[in-house]
C-alpha cells in the first residue's frame, strides 16, 4: 500500500472514530436525526460501536490485515443500510450524502486492502520458498534474518540450508 493510500485509510479511521465519539456523546441534534430515521433507541448505541470498532480495526491493519479487510466490508456494508434507512422514510438526498461520502470511501478503503492481500510476497531471491519461523529456535532466525510477510517473519529454504551447512 503506498503511503497516499496508508493516509486515505488513516483518515477514514479517524473520521469513524470522531463520528462514533459524537454519537455517543447525547445531543439533540443526533437524536432527532435518529428519531426521524426511527431508529430504536436500544439500536443506537450498537451504531457508534460499530463505527468505533471499524476505526480500531482499521488502524490494526499492520497487524491484523484480515481483520482490516473485514471491517472495511462490514463499514460499507454499514453505510449502505444508513442510505438504505434514509430511502425507507423518504429523506431528501441531502440528508443521506455524509453516508454516501462515507460508503464510497469504505468501499474503496476495502478495495484496496483486498488488492493488497493478493500480491505476492517477495522473496529475497528467484526459486526460494518459505518455511514459516516456528519451524526454526528464535537465536537462529537472529542469525539467519528473516522477511515479514502480513505480520509474520518467514525465513526462505535457502537461507536455512546455509545455515545448516555453515553451523554443522
């Protein structure tokens, strides 16, 4: 992901995080907005959450991609039901365009977290494969020196054959 990207998806996170503390905050505006929508009250507190947790999981991308990935599918789907309540009591198109804003922006938040899953991982040289670091002591991966791939190290078969030639 190219750092453009990386702040496109930091900036989602934050404006989720923002919107679910000011929904969670009691103002009369949200309310009312709600009212109209005819959210039930039991229902509204469930909707920041939401929000909240797809800023958290969001800014766990490093770590957790698959679940990054989750949240921005469940964010979209998320903000196509708000334009969806919107339609069902007949707003004007207005009072649905932060929600459409927002859809968009998921959508193609979750677009591209999905891209980045698919790429192959690169290997530090032609015809190497991966053998993942729980199969070697953590003092030889020290030695060996190993790749981060979606949060976990891999050391290559070469690399470990070398090793164990050099230390027999």
């Amino acid at each position: 992901m190219s750092q453009r990207e990386s702040l496109s998806v930091n900036a989602l996170a934050a404006v989720l995080a923002l919107d679910a503390v000011y929904n969670v905050v009691p103002n009369r505006w949200i309310d009312e907005d709600l009212e109209r929508l005819r959210v039930p009250r039991w229902l509204r507190f469930a909707l920041a959450s939401a929000k909240g947790s797809g800023a958290v999981a969001l800014m766990l991308r490093r770590r957790r991609p698959g679940l990054a990935r989750l949240a921005s599918a469940c964010l979209t789907l998320y903000f196509l039901l708000a334009i969806g309540a919107h339609v069902r009591v007949r707003d004007e198109a207005w009072r649905c365009g932060s929600a459409a804003v927002l859809l968009g922006w998921s959508g193609v938040t979750w677009s591209r977290l999905s891209r980045d899953s698919s790429k192959p991982a690169v290997l530090d040289r032609p015809g190497a494969h991966r053998t993942r670091h729980a199969d070697l002591p953590r003092t030889r991966l020290r030695k060996i020196g190993y790749v981060m791939q979606n949060g976990i190290p891999h050391v290559s078969e070469g690399a470990i054959e070398e090793h164990r030639t050099t230390t027999s």
